[in-house]
C-alpha cells in the first residue's frame, strides 16, 4: 500500500508529519525503511565510519535496485590502519563513491597537531571531537548540499541511543535516517556472516566497537556494552560528536580559539547563547 508522504519530503517537516512517518517506518524491515527513504528523503548520503551496523545497511542498499547513495567518511587522521584497509575494500566491492573529509586545514596528524597542539583529546575531548567529526560534517553537509543521511545507530546501543527513532531531525534541520533502530546486535552480526560483508578485522582481535587508535582499546573481561572499549576511561562517554548539539559545540570550540592563554573555558553547557 502507498504511504501518505510526499515524494520527496518537503521541508522543513512538522513534529505531526514526524510522528506520523515514524508511526509509518516501525513497522518495516530495515531493507524497506532503505527503499523507503531513496524516494522520500531528499538529497540522501550515507555517513559511515565503516561500524558494522554502516555496512550491513550499505549492503542491504546494493541489494535494493537502487543506485547507492554516496557514502560520507569522516577521516579523523586518527584511524587504525585496519580501518582504512577496509574502507578501500568497501571501495572496491560495492563500487560505491566516498567522500573523504577531514578536519579543517589538515592532511596528517603532523598537520593536526601544528594546529591544535599534541593529544587534543586528552586536553579537551569536546573541542576535539568537533575538530574532527562536527566541523567535518557540517562543511561536508554544506559542500554536498546534504538535507538527509543514513546512519548506523541502534537502539541496543545504549546511551543516547536508548530511545532511537527510524527517522530524527536535529537542530539544524538534517533528516537522520536510522534503519536498523530496532535490531540487535545478534541480527547485525548473523547478516554480515550471512552475507559475507567485509568488517574490521580487528573484531576478530578482541574490539567491540572500533574508533580512533587512542580511544579504543579490546574489551576486557566482564564488559557487556556493545560499544565497549570505546572511550573506555571517560566515563559516561558514548558519543563522538556527531550527534550532539553542533550549535553549543561550535560556540565553544570558537572561545577556544579566542580565549587568553591559561584561561578555563567552562563547558558547552555552561556557554551563554549569544544573542541574535
């Protein structure tokens, strides 16, 4: 049966258009969520850290009939060599274009650390995870002209991802599609073996959940979390970045830049709103 929405969405979307297509998407596998969103939700990318979450939905698109959405990779300069070794594997299988953005101003690390000094994410893990994921993204949304994007986040998770809806819009107006919401983590895993999809090799050397080289480390005995070994000494830690507020994290990463040496720069929370 045809749904009720628009072809594509118009924008922006109200909270009852919202509540409605979600009402709409629960009730479908996650392939039919992907064929569902090539015609509804505009200008669609996929954004990948190559988790495999990521991959289990690329595969299901290549399956679709469809063309592949093009694929948003974030280089954060920091990545095991594992990670890159399969995103040129994700490449060549699926033929598909990725879009490789880095931080501002950077190709290496020797880059990185000129311009924000050596371990930023020991200093100031706020303003790192903006230089590297927030900042990225949005130049990326910006010079691709992005309105929507297919992520990898369940609900299994944990953390801020708890109470995942298939479909969210954050603050800035992005549409974030989430079409496996609802699996668990023994459905993801069956359907890469399954289905032969290329994954880190370093889940097979004891890795959960597999981020930058000095924030992820193998999980150790008694870890349950799906995503453990990520952040493994920031507590309460379950986020890159990407899905928090960029509007906070922008103003305090420019009093970053701007504050008098030596002094604390109180956290994005505690940021007034400039005025208009």
């Amino acid at each position: 049966m045809a749904d009720q929405f628009s072809t594509p969405l118009e924008l922006p979307l109200s909270e009852e258009s919202l509540v409605a297509i979600n009402a709409h998407l629960s009730q479908l596998s996650p392939q039919d969520i992907l064929i569902w969103a090539l015609t509804h939700l505009p200008a669609l990318y996929q954004t990948t850290a190559f988790g495999l979450t990521g991959l289990v939905a690329l595969d299901m698109l290549s399956k679709s009939g469809h063309p592949i959405p093009k694929l948003i990779f974030l280089d954060t300069l920091y990545h095991f060599a594992e990670t890159y070794e399969l995103v040129q594997e994700v490449r060549e299988r699926y033929a598909v274009d990725i879009k490789v953005y880095k931080p501002e101003g950077c190709k290496t690390i020797g880059d990185f650390e000129k311009k924000h000094g050596e371990e930023l994410w020991q200093k100031d893990e706020d303003i790192y995870d903006f230089a590297v994921k927030v900042e990225p993204a949005q130049r990326a949304y910006q010079e691709l002209g992005v309105h929507s994007v297919i992520t990898g986040r369940r609900r299994s998770q944990g953390g801020d991802r708890a109470s995942l809806q298939p479909l969210e819009v954050d603050e800035t107006g992005l549409l974030k599609l989430n079409p496996l919401f609802a699996w668990s983590f023994a459905q993801v895993d069956a359907y890469i073996r399954e289905n032969n999809v290329p994954r880190n090799k370093l889940l097979d050397q004891g890795y959960r959940s597999v981020g930058d080289w000095h924030s992820t480390q193998p999980s150790r005995e008694g870890d349950t979390g799906e995503r453990a070994g990520r952040w493994a000494d920031k507590d309460g830690k379950t986020e890159c970045g990407l899905h928090k507020n960029f509007s906070e994290m922008k103003l305090r990463a420019k009093l970053e830049e701007q504050r008098i040496p030596g002094e604390e720069v109180t956290t994005a929370s505690e940021v007034a709103t400039p005025p208009a």
